[in-house]
C-alpha cells in the first residue's frame, strides 16, 4: 500500500489529479438535479463510446468498396465469429443513441434549460445531435445495399436541389458524376474520421460548458428566470445543496446506462444486425427501400406529399426548422422553467413528437416515391416530338418512365452523370444504341434484365431521332448510304 501510495503522489505532483477531480467528475451539482429525468444525456454518452469500440472492430474487417462491401457485411454475418452480433450491437446502438438524444433534447427544452445562462450548451447540443444523425446516414450508406443505395439517391436529390450550391454539392458528396468507388470511399471517411471527430471535439465543449455553467436546477413552478440575478441565486442553491456528482450524484445515470448497454445487447442478440439487402443494384429502379427508423418519417413525408412541395419544403422549410430549433434560447432566454408554467412547449413536443411518430408509421408501408429527379424533373422538349411516329413517341415515353433523364440531359435539361442525348444519333448506330442499352459500358449499368425487347426497339427509335435537323444520324459503316438519299428518307 505504502508504494501505490507513492506511486500516486508521484502522479499527482505531474498530472495534479487531485486538484482536477473538483471541477470534473467531482464537480458540485443541485440535489434534485440527481434525478432520473437527468439521465438521457450520460446514457448517450455510454452509446457514443459503444459505438466508437464496436466502430473500430467493424473497420477492421470492411472493405469500403462498391465490389467488396456487400461482400465484407457478408462475412461478418456467416463467417466471422460473432461478427453479425458485432454489426447487430453496433446497428441498436446507433438506434439507442439517436433515441436518447431525442429524449435528452427534449427532457432539456420542456425543462427550461437552454435559458440563461445555457444558451451555447443547447446550441452545441443541437450541433451534437445533427452530427448523430449524420453519422447513422453514413452509417447505414456503409451496408451499400439496396436500401443504402437508393437511400443515398434520395440524399443526393434532396442536396440537389440547393439553390447555386446544389449541383456542386452533389459532385463533391459523389467525387464524380455517378455514385460509386469514390462515393462510397468518401462517406466512409466521413463516417470513421471526420464525424466521430467533430463529435469528440465538441462533446468535450458541450462537457465544459456543464461544467462550467453548471447543471441545470429542477425546475420549480413559480420561480423564474432572472439574467440579472440568477448566477448569484444559482450559486446560492449550490451551496445550500450541493453534492458532489461523482460519488454522491452518478448513481442514476450508471444504472441507467447499465440498462441501456443491456438493452442494446438484448436487442442485438434478439434481433440481430439489419441487412444488407441484396447487393446495390442501380438497374432494379422499382426496388422498394426503407431508411432506418430515424429518417422513417422524413422519407414517408416525401413519399406522401405533393412532388410540386419538395422543393419548397427542401429549400425553405427544413432550413427554417433547423434555424428554430438553434434560435429557441435567444427566443426564450428568461421567464419560467417549469413545464406547467409553459404550456406552448408542452404542445409544441406533443404536435411534433405525434407528427413524426405517425409518419414513421406510415413509412413502414408508404408508397414507393420515385421522385429522385433531382436533374430530371423537366418534360421531353416539344420539339423532340414533332412528326414522331407512334414507335417513337413510345420510346421517349420510356426514356421518362425508365428514369433515363436522372442521368442524361437532352438539350441541356436533365442529369450530368451521363453525355446529353440531344445528339445520340450522331455518336451511336442503331446496333451501338441497343448494345449499350442492354450491356451497358462506361460509367452506365446494363439494363438488359429491366427492359422487354419492345421497350428497347422503342427507346432506340427515338434515340435514332436525336440529331441535328439536316444531318444523317450515324451508320454502320459496312452499309453504304444510296445515292440521293437525305435524313428524311434514311
């Protein structure tokens, strides 16, 4: 005992832990503020350092490309020892982390205690939370399954479709004109490095503002918040009822957490990992994805909503709302604090809280919204249509219903990830137009198992009226043009 005593003084005359502990774990709180609605924020914190163990074991054996991910997921579902609990603890924790930190904002606004003097710790707090929400998109890109893909298609288009920055937006998301080896590479790096990053640096700013500012009191109805007055009331509180959070105040929350951690284990165990679902595909355009619980609501509000609204929601009502929800202490920074006392609040958790749970429900089974037009929203130009033939028309009715126009423009109208088709005819015979239909090539996936044999004769026919008026369109070579003949009547 005499040597671990030395030991420790040996530590502490360099690390000066004793003098830390005071304004650290030891740092002195309000008694009621020991209380189980106190909880929801150190149990996120037990699933953030979940997440960043079960994290590093996953990176170990995940391969971050397009041919190998499914593949590596694969693995670590029937190969690997107990690798799908690995996944399965790694998928619930991520769950419980977005729930409890729903639950932790929410317990903090109807408790009044972003008002004085906490303002920054709610900002940093909502900062913290879009990180978390952030970090399980990515996370789920990672399965880069049919639901990743398509989901990632959907996150793409509603990036789109930011005024000025939009389109460079998406190429930077994509590191190119298509989703594939490099798309994939980035998300991963944003999930790994740059995300859990953020959230490390500014989870030791949000801590120190606790720490700082101190814990918020219980709230009491009757009493008030006074900038002028309060940190002297607050101190006053302090020292008539202080504790210590570490020993005196922890006991709750290592419970709590305790709870969770099983309940996560119970889950992964019960329920196991989710997906992958079949390997991403880019042809298979009438798949039927589902995103994860948390973005459940969002992806049925555009599955069910007009398609003129998307626009208007995505450029003006969800920045709106995002500027609310950092705006609500400099809207309310003073005043009462309990939650009888205020019962706006109130209602605002219980309309918003009702709306996202009935959306989610109902993106359990929502239709399938294939809005993904970020580029390709426009009609076929008119005059791509005169004098067409029956045939013809056909084809550039496919060309809309197969979702063509996502990927390529026709006079500069539509997607960039493919060449515009204003001149096809011009590049690619007859045979080419079908080959490349059915094979594919380049950066295009083949479509040969997702079209019939008509809907291809039909596409190219109209593809073949794609070219300058008073040029031929392009030829096999081996087949000579006649004598006299024009494009009217090649």
């Amino acid at each position: 005992m005499d040597v671990l005593r030395k030991l420790g003084r040996w530590f502490d005359e360099r690390l000066h832990l004793s003098r830390l502990y005071p304004t650290t774990a030891g740092h002195p709180i309000p008694r009621r503020s020991a209380s189980w609605w106190y909880v929801f924020g150190s149990a996120s914190l037990v699933c953030f350092l979940l997440q960043i163990v079960t994290g590093i074991c996953l990176a170990l054996v995940y391969v971050p490309s397009p041919d190998q991910a499914y593949a590596s997921l694969e693995y670590l579902n029937y190969q690997q020892t107990l690798g799908w609990f690995l996944r399965a603890v790694h998928n619930w924790g991520s769950n419980f982390m977005v729930g409890l930190m729903t639950l932790h904002m929410i317990q903090v606004f109807l408790f009044g205690a972003y008002k004085y003097p906490r303002e920054l710790t709610w900002i940093v707090g909502c900062v913290l939370f879009l990180l978390t929400l952030g970090a399980a998109f990515t996370g789920q890109i990672m399965r880069f399954d049919q639901d990743a893909y398509w989901g990632l298609q959907i996150g793409i288009s509603i990036a789109s479709r930011i005024p000025v920055i939009g389109p460079d937006l998406v190429y930077l998301l994509q590191g190119g004109p298509i989703l594939g080896s490099e798309t994939l590479s980035r998300f991963f790096a944003l999930h790994v490095f740059v995300l859990p990053g953020l959230t490390i640096a500014l989870l030791v700013v949000h801590l120190r503002l606790v720490l700082t500012r101190g814990i918020n009191e219980f709230p009491v109805a009757g009493q008030e918040v006074d900038p002028t007055t309060y940190q002297e009331e607050y101190e006053a509180l302090i020292e008539e009822t202080g504790i210590r959070f570490v020993p005196d105040g922890v006991d709750k929350d290592l419970i709590f957490g305790a709870l969770v951690l099983f309940a996560i284990l119970g889950c992964a165990a019960f329920f196991g990992p989710a997906g992958p679902n079949g390997p991403a595909d880019p042809t298979l355009i009438n798949t039927v994805p589902r995103p994860d619980f948390y973005f459940l609501s969002l992806f049925a509000a555009f599955a069910l909503m007009p398609p003129y609204l998307e626009d208007f929601v995505i450029v003006y009502i969800m920045p709106v709302a995002v500027l609310l929800l950092f705006a609500v202490p400099f809207l309310s920074n003073k005043g009462e604090k309990h939650p009888s006392r205020r019962p706006g609040a109130v209602i605002a958790i219980v309309m918003i809280m009702t709306t996202l749970s009935v959306l989610s429900w109902e993106g359990i089974d929502s239709p399938w919204s294939p809005h993904m037009d970020a580029w390709s929203g426009e009609p076929v130009p008119p005059e791509l249509l005169e004098g067409r033939s029956p045939l013809e028309l056909q084809g550039a009715l496919m060309l809309q219903m197969k979702q063509c126009r996502n990927c390529h423009a026709l006079d500069g109208l539509g997607g960039e990830r493919g060449p515009d088709l204003s001149d096809v005819a011009m590049r690619l015979t007859a045979d080419q137009l079908v080959r490349q239909v059915l094979q594919g090539g380049g950066n295009m996936p083949a479509y040969g198992k997702n079209l019939r044999p008509d809907e291809v004769a039909a596409l190219v026919a109209f593809m073949r009226t794609l070219h300058p008026p008073g040029t031929l369109p392009a030829q096999n070579s081996a087949v000579p043009a006649l004598p006299g003949q024009t494009p009217s009547t090649r």
